[in-house]
C-alpha cells in the first residue's frame, strides 16, 4: 500500500480555536462538521477542511490508508467500515484536486 | 465560514513610504511614518510569526529601496514566512532577481498598468518605466522566481484588459492581478480624472470575469467585494465583503497596524502591542467585521453576499463604513 502526503506546495495552517471548539462540540453529541478547523492556500484561492477533513489532513505526512483509518479510529467514535469509506472518498476528493502525492 | 481565522493569514507590509516613483493614482505617497531599523523589523517578523501567520507581503512604498530587504526576507523565510512584494521593478536587476530567489521570495508581483509604454510611463510618471518592469519580469523568470503582474484598474486601462492578460501571459506570469482603484491618497486626489463609473465598473467586471472563466494558463485575480453583486462567490469563500481586518491587516513603515493600507486608522503598533490581542479586541476591526448596512444597502438584496462592498472605499469617501461601496453600480 503506497504513502500519502500533502502536496508541498500547498499552504495551510490549523485553525486551532475553530479545532477546540468541533471537539467540544462533538464530545457533546452535536455538530462538528461545520467551520473549517484547517485553511488551505491553493494557487492563491482559499480552502477550509472540517473537523475530520483537517485530522486526515494533518496526518497525510506519509501514511498509508489503513494506517491513517487506525489513527482516526481513536479520535473518532464511528465504525470501522463508516469511517474507511468517508476517509476513502475524502482521499479521492484530494486527489482530483491534486492536493496529495503518493510515494 | 462564519468564523473569523485565529489570527491573519496575510500581513501587507509597507516597509518603507519611499518611493522613486511618483504615480497619479497612489495611495501611500502622502503617507509619513519613520522606517523602522533592521533589528525591529525582525522583532516584529518574530512576533508575527508566533501566530502562525502563513504569508507577508511587501508593499507600500518602493520594498527595493530598503537596502536590508534580502536580509530581512531570509529571515522571514527562515520564520515560515511565504514571503512576496510588489514592486514597480525599476531597481530589480539580473542581480537583484538572483538575490530575490536566493532569500526565499515565494513571488514577485511587478506592476504593468498598459501593454502601451507610453501609458504606463505617463501614469507611472516615469519615463522608461514600462521597459524595466518587463525586463524586470524576464529577470525573474529567469531566475525561477515565480511572477506575478499587477494592473490597476483606472480610466487609462480599463478596455484594454484582453490586452493586459496577454501581456502578462507572454512574460511567463502565473497571475495577473487586475487591482481595483482605490480613492485613498493621491487615488483620492485625481479620483475624479482617473477612477470609473459605477457602470463602467460593472461592464469591466462582467468582461474580466468570462475571462477568467476561460483563462487556463493564467489565473486572473480580482479581489474586490463588489463583484459578489454580479457572481456569487463559491460556496466555500473563507469570508464575505471586504477581506481586510478579516484575513489581513497592514503594517506600516513605523510598526503601526492598519486594518489594510487604504484605510489609514491606526489601531496599535507591535512594536509595543500583541497581534493577537489587536485581532481579537480591536473596536475597528469588529466594525470592520460587523458592518450594518446603510442607505440604498438596506434594501439591497446582494448586501449578504457583498457586505456593502470595499470597506476601504466607503471610508475614503465618506468617513463611515457603512456607506456603500462608491463604485456599486446596483439602482437604489
């Protein structure tokens, strides 16, 4: 199974009150899915990634799929199979875009 | 997004209000300020940097005139600073386009107003002015700096933009920045020979944006609030209206901050405050980003998607800002 990183030349940064906040709220049973808890800069246009979109962001430093659904599956308290396929079609998602490189 | 980001994403930087140009439209040559030294600028590079802001910009002011600009991008850099500037590429040489690259410049942006020397000589008011942008241009790109050309938008250009694309396209640009005139400082003083018609506006605007939506090898940029009248911004736009004060803010020679070079409200100085602490408490920028709606934008139905348009502009001509936008070509 091959690696995945971020595209270099992409810039971003975490949005680490936005990050505390979708916590709390998702410890609380509600919505997390809302503000962007990760900006991205790409060719000049801004980006935002939810909550979940931000983890898988910041893990995709050279990882493999299964590896980064295991990491998720601490933080998130969803099944297995739910939690592969949302990270599958992310994954996907920024790949058309051109956002990741695979090793 | 409904949330404004933690801290800015980009600082404007006027490192200096000297200039050896003198042009029609500009809106810092009035401004004043004492420069700070090297040593300060690097205090408050390393303030900045504390909260993780992704991108500095020089403007102002020409940066090439400052003779520790390399030095201080390399620092930047060497902080995680995505360094660029705006210059009128007059002083940038070959040697100077190698040191560009060599400090860490992500880009450079180099202003061309008009594909006619002529005209941008006269509006530059500097004679071979054109000539040195463009080989300014060709210097960068010789030097892989990556490039970018910046045209403000005025009465000497506005049909030509078909033109102003092509021109950038040919120097091997990545973008053009099609700058929207500001009525701050000398753009305030020759506003009435230089700016557009609300209409004139909305015709150059419709035109810029069919073709940017068949630009496939250049991005053409055109950051101006007033647009969202005409095309809504995509659904995923970080925040709605003006973005100073909400994504930027600007610092000036002196270490004062501004919420953006065009609206000359000083609200601290980092040499003696926090970034954050401005950011967060500010009375200015909660106006800036709580703007209500006044006269023909009450009833307005774009106001949600414009917020009233450039802040900067409504300032510039009546103080307030919460006029609406003077370019606004929407009926009462």
């Amino acid at each position: 199974m091959r690696n995945i990183r971020r595209n270099p030349d992409i810039i971003w940064r975490e949005e680490e009150e936005a990050r505390e906040e979708a916590l709390r709220a998702m410890e609380r049973g509600g919505d997390a899915s809302g503000d962007g808890t990760v900006l991205l800069v790409v060719s000049g246009m801004m980006h935002q990634l939810n909550l979940l979109g931000g983890e898988i962001w910041k893990l995709l430093d050279g990882i493999d799929e299964e590896r980064l659904v295991d990491t998720l599956a601490m933080t998130f308290d969803v099944d297995r199979d739910t939690l592969s396929r949302d990270v599958r079609d992310f994954l996907i998602d920024l790949d058309r875009r051109g956002w990741l490189v695979h090793e | 997004m409904s949330r404004i980001p933690f801290s800015p994403i980009t600082i404007n930087w006027t490192l200096t209000f000297r200039c050896n140009f003198n042009c029609r439209h500009c809106y810092s040559r009035p401004e004043k300020a004492p420069e700070l030294p090297t040593e300060q600028v690097k205090e408050i590079m390393a303030k900045v940097a504390k909260y993780k802001v992704p991108f500095i910009n020089y403007g102002g002011g020409e940066p090439l005139l400052r003779s520790d600009l390399f030095e201080l991008t390399e620092y930047a850099t060497g902080l995680g600073f995505n360094v660029s500037m705006n210059t009128n590429g007059f002083l940038l040489t070959q040697e100077k386009a190698a040191l560009a690259k060599k400090s860490g410049f992500k880009t450079v942006g180099i202003s061309i107003d008009s594909t006619r020397p002529e005209v941008h000589d006269d509006f530059r008011n500097t004679k071979g002015s054109h000539k040195k942008a463009v080989n300014a241009a060709k210097f960068l790109k010789k030097q892989g700096v990556r490039l970018t050309i910046s045209s403000v938008i005025c009465r000497i250009n506005h049909t030509e933009l078909e033109d102003l694309v092509r021109q950038a396209r040919d120097l091997g640009a990545e973008q053009i920045s099609l700058h929207n005139y500001k009525c701050a400082g000398m753009g305030f003083t020759n506003k009435d020979e230089l700016d557009l018609t609300p209409e004139e506006w909305k015709e150059f605007y419709l035109s810029a944006i069919a073709l940017r939506e068949n630009a496939t090898d250049i991005r053409i940029s055109m950051d101006d609030p007033i647009t969202a009248t005409i095309h809504k911004a995509p659904d995923q736009a970080i925040v709605k209206g003006s973005t100073c004060g909400k994504l930027s803010l600007n610092i000036r020679a002196n270490g004062d901050v501004t919420p953006c070079g065009f609206i000359p409200v000083v609200i601290g100085n980092l040499l003696t405050d926090d970034l954050k602490d401005l950011w967060d408490n500010s009375n200015i920028l909660e106006k800036m980003r709580n703007k209500k709606p006044k006269e023909k934008c009450l009833t307005c139905k774009h106001y949600e998607d414009c917020l009233g348009g450039c802040t900067a502009r409504a300032y510039a001509t009546t103080g307030d800002f919460n006029s609406p936008d003077p370019h606004c070509w929407v009926a009462k």
